[in-house]
C-alpha cells in the first residue's frame, strides 16, 4: 500500500476513536479523465481501497443485518441501476445496518449501504431504488474526491473528517467519529457532513436519469423526497439522511418539474419488497403481541393474487416457525399461489419447516429441486448448509459453504458459517482459516492475524506446501492492511 494512501487511512482513523480493524480486490482499470484534477488528490484505486477499510470500520461499530434475503434483494436493486449510471467502477461492497431510521449511503469505492429501516419509509421499490440512483450519482461525479480537492485548500483533517463524518451518520454514534475533537475541529467536520446544494442537483439530476434508462418511475425521486420530509415533520430529529442530504419544498418542487420531463412508469412492489417490509414492521414497529393480528388482517384487506396477499402469508409463517409451530407455518405456505410458491424465501421456509419436524432428507431435497433455477442463491445455498449441519452431513455441509465463499468472498457471515462448520467436520486448519476472514472481515484484525497465523503453523506442520505458501500470502495482505491502523 502506497505511502499516500497510508497517509488517508491515518487520517481517518485517527478522528475515529473506538475503532478496533475480501482480500482487497483491484479497482476497475479505467482510467480517470484527463483533466480531472480531483484525481490529484484521491485516485479510484485509493478510493477503492480506504471503502474497504471503512466498511470493515463500520461492521466493527454498527450491527449489520446478514439475512441473504435482503443482501440479494439489495444487490438485485443496484445492479438494477448501475449499467445505466455513470458510475466507473463495477466492483461494489454492500451493507444493511440493523437501525429503524430512514438512511441510505454511499462510500467512495463502491460501498453502497442502507438501515433496513429505510423500508418503513418507502412504498414501492421505485422509492428505495430513486435514493440508491442518487447515492450512485454521488460516486460517478466523484463528490468525495472533488470535496477533498476543495477542502484540503483549506485545512488538512478535511480527509479524515469526510471519512469520519460517513461513519457517524451510518451508525449514528458520536464516539465513532468526534471523540477527541476540540470544539471548533468538530464544527468544522459538522459543516462538511452534508453535500453543496450543487452537488445535490447534480445528483437528482443524473440519479433521475438512471431511474428512468432503467425502467423505473422519475416521479418516485419527488415521492421519495416527499416521504423524507413527511419523516421529518413526525420525529424529534431530523433522519439520518436528511443530515447528509438536506431535503426542501423547493428541492422537492425542482425534483417534480424535472420529471416531468420523462415518461411515468408503473410502480413496482414485488414480493420481496412486501416480506422485507414486513420483516421490517416486524423488527422495529410492531410488538410482538399484534403481529400476528396485523398481518391477519392483512389477508382480508388484500387480493388473494397479490404481492402483499402473499407477503403476509410468508410472515404469518415465518412467524409461526418462530414460534415452533411448523404444522402452522406449513398451513400458510400452502396458501401462497404461483409464482410466490416457487420463490427460494417460500421454499427455504418450508425445508426450514420440514426440517424441525426432523425430515431432513425432505428439506434438502426442496432445496435441491429449487437451485437449479439459481444455482448462486444465497438463500438456498445458505439454508442447504445448515440443514446438512444439523443432519450431521459435517462434510457435505462444509463442501456448499466453501462454495458460498468463493462466491461472497469479502462477506463475513458466509466466512463465520464456514468456521462453524469446519469446527463440526474437524477440519481444524480450515476452521482457523475460515475464522481469519471472518474476523479479518468484520474490523477485528489482531484476531483474525492471531488466527491466520494458527493456520499457516498448521500447514507447516503437515507440510502441505501449496496451503503453506497461500496462507503465507494471505496473510501478508492482512498485516499489510492492519499495517495502517494506529
């Protein structure tokens, strides 16, 4: 790692108190355009790499979400978008912080993250996908870099303060990023927490664009902000996203008459979209004494062929299993009609289902009938692993997670899943191997160099030279990475 890009991420920790720290992949090779004088000061591949070492900042402070249910459905929604931005890079990072407030953000190299709660906030996917298209915008205009430009003219803990601000607002914790400033450090840092007006068009403006190239409805950007002003005028403080991203009548009003300018498009609010909105009710609004009337009365005011019919089916289920009631939780599910029945959430329940009645063999194989039409599924494979753990398949249930982890390489739950297996089989080297990564993955570096070294003493033991030699070189990534933490 270069001396300047250790110089930023000093500086970025070093206004973060309380930090504790995929293998860092190469940044798209296109090159900035000629002119573009905000590469002078941070480069996509310094941007690319200080995101990764945020995100792994922000998954040591803040609680994540690792439903697969939701990590797809996001994923889903951006890649939705990206080929219609002006974005450059096409390596992403996502994340799901585990807080009701309406928030959204976006990180220099392509750390995109939401608070699940935003989907209490939004009524249809055009909604949530109009904040993430002007999130994208951010990144292809590169504010980040350009804000550095102008600021670093200025005063130097401009760089570490941007960084430092992101993370204060993610996980809305004051220690994580002005403990330790004097008064008038932190009132320099608060001025910097929110976007210049011009930028902000600039955003709508390209943001509204990629929403309609993609399909989506341009009026949902005004409806959007809208629904953020309407959260403002409820709460005590402003959300989240409104700190970093000031919305206005008059912003609103310019938002409108900008769409106007573009076709209207039907609104989309699948089934996906319902369940994790009910997952969300569930998790932040409703006591745990009215969900299950709540979502009853959802089945008499909705359509049986609709989304939301079927969404509240699969949470009555979903809720029942919570419950040990499978017998119910089977129930519901059968009332669920085409295409909902074959989704992989309705499928995974149902083996979850049928696997606390201990037929197991029968839940593995809905599963396995179902992956052939995604054999990527993060869902079934994650489900399939687990329902061969608790089988006792020890190493067919290591064999689907070490597959899920060349797939989600940098996700730190696929990693943990694989240690917990490993320690199942006896596999005691992977077991370490695949515990490095998890740690390495979620800020803690000490440990998870701790942990990579107990495997690599390992591979030396047996003398497995090809495992020695890798491990060897995985590890010297991660302590050059941990290298840069004070």
């Amino acid at each position: 790692m270069n001396f300047r890009l250790t110089r930023l991420a000093l500086l970025l920790l070093s206004s973060c108190a309380a930090f504790s720290t995929p293998t860092i992949q190469a940044a798209t090779a296109d090159l900035p355009d000629l002119g573009d004088s905000a590469s002078s000061y941070v480069s996509l591949q310094e941007e690319h790499d200080l995101g990764r070492v945020w995100l792994r900042q922000l998954r040591a402070q803040a609680k994540t979400v690792d439903d697969p249910l939701i990590t797809e459905f996001l994923e889903n929604l951006i890649f939705r978008l990206v080929p219609h931005s002006e974005v450059k890079q096409s390596d992403f990072e996502f994340v799901v912080v585990d807080r009701a407030e309406l928030n959204a953000f976006a990180v220099p190299g392509g750390i995109i993250g939401i608070n699940f709660g935003i989907l209490l906030h939004t009524r249809d996917e055009d909604e949530l996908s109009a904040v993430l298209a002007h999130e994208l915008a951010h990144l292809s205009q590169r504010h980040f870099a350009r804000q550095i430009e102008a600021a670093e003219k200025q005063e130097p803990i401009a760089i570490a303060t941007l960084l430092a601000s992101i993370l204060l607002i993610a996980t809305n914790n004051p220690d994580a990023g002005f403990a330790g400033l004097v008064t008038s450090q932190a009132a320099s840092i608060q001025s910097r927490l929110a976007y210049s007006r011009e930028w902000e068009q600039e955003a709508d403006r390209i943001g509204m664009r990629t929403l309609s190239t993609a399909g989506l409805d341009p009026y949902a950007m005004p409806s959007m902000f809208q629904q953020m002003l309407q959260a403002n005028r409820y709460s005590q403080r402003p959300p989240e996203f409104l700190l970093t991203h000031p919305v206005t009548e008059s912003r609103v009003a310019d938002a409108a008459d900008r769409a106007q300018t573009y076709p209207r498009k039907p609104r989309l609010a699948g089934f996906e979209f319902r369940a994790l909105q009910n997952e969300a009710m569930i998790r932040y609004q409703l006591s745990a004494d009215k969900r299950v009337d709540y979502f009853t009365q959802q089945l008499q005011i909705t359509a049986r062929s609709s989304a939301e019919h079927a969404a509240a089916l699969y949470s009555l289920a979903r809720l029942a299993l919570d419950n040990n009631d499978s017998k119910s939780s089977r129930a519901y599910l059968k009332k669920i009609i085409s295409p909902w029945r074959d989704h992989s959430a309705v499928v995974a329940l149902n083996a979850r289902n049928l696997a606390a009645e201990s037929k197991y063999t029968e839940a593995i194989e809905a599963i396995d009938n179902a992956l052939p039409f995604d054999p990527q599924d993060y869902l079934l494979l994650s489900i399939k692993a687990s329902l061969l753990r608790q089988s006792s398949q020890k190493n067919e249930a290591v064999a689907v997670l070490k597959h899920l982890s060349e797939l989600r390489s940098t996700n730190p739950a696929v990693w943990r899943m694989l240690g917990e297996a490993a320690g199942d089989a006896n596999m005691i080297l992977l077991g370490h191997r695949a515990n490095a990564e998890y740690l390495f993955y979620s800020g803690y570096h000490a440990k998870a160099l701790r942990q990579m070294e107990l495997a690599l003493q390992l591979a030396k033991k047996n003398r497995d030279f090809q495992q020695e030699a890798a491990l060897g070189q995985r590890l010297r990534v991660m302590a050059n990475s941990a290298a840069i933490l004070p």
